[in-house]
C-alpha cells in the first residue's frame, strides 16, 4: 500500500498532523483572479 501524505499545520491545535495528499489546506482561492488577469492579457494583444 502506498504511503502517500503531507504534514500540514494545525494553526488552531498548534501541532502538524499528518494528512492524505488529496485533502486541501487554508489555500487562497485562484479560481477568479486567475481569470481576470488572463482575460486582461488577451486583451492587451
């Protein structure tokens, strides 16, 4: 069986755990500003 993880950090528990490499963190959300700014370059050519 594979052993696939990272060690994140428990900002509110103040230890790292130990978590599957699929689950997401406290990660900003690019989904819109990554848009914007592609749609001001297309613009600019």
């Amino acid at each position: 069986m594979n052993k696939i993880y990272r060690v994140i950090w428990d900002r509110i528990k103040h230890v790292f755990i130990a978590v599957s490499e699929l689950s997401n963190g406290n990660k900003k959300a690019t989904y819109g500003s990554n848009n914007k700014k592609e749609a001001l370059k297309k613009k600019r050519i």
